[in-house]
C-alpha cells in the first residue's frame, strides 16, 4: 500500500460527515467513489483508474454549523472542492476560500505541516468546481473570481485570489462532460424531467414521481433509483421547497429594502445587551430606520436563546414575510 494511500485511509478516521444539513441528491448520487472518479477524469482530462487512491475529505464542522459543501476529496495529489448550486452565487468564489482555509488547516494539522519551517510544506493543489442546473441562463463554462468582490478598490486583485469554475450541467449544455461521466448526464435528464413535467401541470410531488418512473423505464440512474426512491424523492420535494423558499425571501428583502448585515449588527447588540441585562430602550434611535423593532428582535432571542445570529434572522423574516410557498 502507498505512503499516500495510507495516510488517506488514516484521515478518513479523522474525518466525519457533517450531520447537520441534508445530504443533497447531488452528493448522494457521487457519493460513490467510482463515479466520483468518473467525475473528475471527465472534468480534468484525465484516465485514473485507482480508486482506492482517493479520500474523501470532509471537515468535522460543528464549529462551521453554518457553512457546508458538497463534496470535497484528496486525489492525485489535488485537493478538489465540489459544489453543487441550483441558484447563481457569484460569492461562491468568497465560499471557497473560506472551505479550502478550514480544509487546509485540517490538512496540516493530519500531516503534521511545519509552517515555521525553513523548509517548503508542500500541500495539494486545489481545484475549484460549482456545478450549476438552476432556470437563470448561464453560459456552459465561466471563471468566478474572489478579486470581483474586492469592491472598494477595483481594478485591484490584491494578495488573495479564488477561482471557481462554473459548469452549467442543465440537460443538454456541456454535452463532452456529460459524454465522459455518465451519472452526471443521467442526473441532469433527471432534473431536466421533473421541470418537464411541472411545466405540464403537475404537482411538484405527481411531477417528482413521474420523473422517477420515466428514468427508471429508459433505464437512466435505474440501479440508484429504485433502491433508493422513497429517500429520492423526499430529498428532491425538500430541496425544491427550500429553492422556492430562499426566492420568496430573497425577493421580500429587496422590496423591503432589507440589508442583511445591519440586521445582523441588529440582533448580535440586543443578544449582548440582553446577557449583560442593559436596557434596551437606548437603542431606540439605533432602532429608528430598522425593518424590525427592538421587541421583535428581543422576543425572537428570548424564544430561541439556542440559535445565532443567522438563524434568528431567518426565523424573523421568515414570520414577516407572510408569504405561502408556491411551488
């Protein structure tokens, strides 16, 4: 056995799954390490055949409850990030940045990295993918730049730079991928059937079913289906639900004029202010142009003590909104 094939295996002891969001069906589907190589070898070009080669890398995230990725792997001295996006994110670039500092971190503390050192500490190189199937229309390829975000100065990459290349994997776009990894051309006609069908008049629940029944038939992801339908299609029914969920809210911020960030400031003064038992009538001029009140806010801390800042200001916006999902 290889140096680096046992040093993989001895990660994957370290390493847990991130139990805390749900698994999403583009990752249930590459779950496997066989089509996960498939994958990559389409991807970069390449022909690897030792599976036994590749490690999957996902950090133990309870400290990062609020950031998760797809998949991420050690292979052929790589350190590759898979994301999977039904909706375009031009801060996946920022995202990136942030998984591949904590996968580093993680990466020299197994390999006992000396970073003093005098001498080079050789790590992976990394490889950045967002794989997109959402409705806006994209091009089949382009380059997302962290640079971009570097607002106040522009023109300026400055001393950070993160690349993420975007591949729009709708059914029928990037049809040379798609020919040279079969699960992710099988995974996109799947996609590409429920909307089909949705679009026909069906329920998003009749719709999922059918898209099922029609791939199992032509034989498309048929293995992986049929045992797994019931999990399938509550996984897609959620994800769709959660897609149309961030649009309403997304949509009900801009209208408000919401600014998430103030918001936040918001609620992470009053949850201080609360702790050391301060009163909170001083902030009523802090208060005075803010989307919420100092009660709500306070109420919605009060109720929750659990959650953080994030959480409390979905929960609240989720309330204000008022909006049904409609799928």
């Amino acid at each position: 056995m290889s140096k680096q094939n046992t040093l993989q295996k001895n990660e994957t002891s370290k390493l847990h799954v991130n139990l805390n969001h749900k698994d999403s069906l583009f990752r249930m589907i590459f779950n496997d390490k066989k089509d996960l190589l498939e994958l990559y070898n389409a991807i970069n070009g390449t022909a690897h055949t030792h599976i036994e080669d590749l490690t999957l890398f996902t950090l133990e995230d309870a400290i990062y409850i609020s950031y998760k990725n797809d998949i991420s792997f050690l292979f052929d001295e790589s350190l590759s990030l898979y994301e999977h996006q039904s909706t375009l994110n031009p801060n996946m670039p920022l995202r990136g940045f942030i998984y591949f500092a904590r996968n580093y971190e993680a990466y020299i503390k197994l390999r006992h990295l000396d970073i003093h050192s005098s001498v080079l500490q050789k790590i992976p190189l990394p490889r950045y993918i967002v794989f997109y199937n959402g409705t806006t229309d994209t091009p089949e390829r382009r380059t997302l730049y962290l640079s971009d975000a570097f607002s106040a100065h522009p023109g300026q990459k400055g001393c950070l730079q993160c690349e993420a290349t975007l591949l729009n994997i709708n059914y029928g776009k990037n049809q040379a991928l798609m020919k040279h990894c079969r699960k992710l051309g099988e995974y996109a006609f799947f996609i590409h059937s429920i909307r089909s069908h949705t679009a026909h008049g069906k329920s998003l629940e009749n719709a999922v079913s059918a898209a099922v029944d029609e791939c199992i038939q032509k034989h498309i992801l048929e293995d992986f289906l049929v045992k797994h339908r019931a999990e399938v299609e509550n996984m897609v029914l959620s994800s769709f639900d959660q897609e149309n969920h961030d649009r309403i809210l997304k949509e009900y911020y801009e209208q408000k004029g919401i600014e998430k960030g103030k918001i936040l400031t918001e609620i992470q003064l009053i949850q201080r202010m609360i702790s050391k038992n301060l009163p909170l009538d001083t902030l009523s001029q802090f208060f005075e142009e803010s989307a919420l009140n100092t009660s709500q806010i306070t109420e919605a801390i009060q109720q929750h003590p659990e959650m953080d800042e994030s959480q409390i200001y979905a929960l609240l916006y989720e309330s204000l909104s008022g909006e049904e999902k409609d799928i």
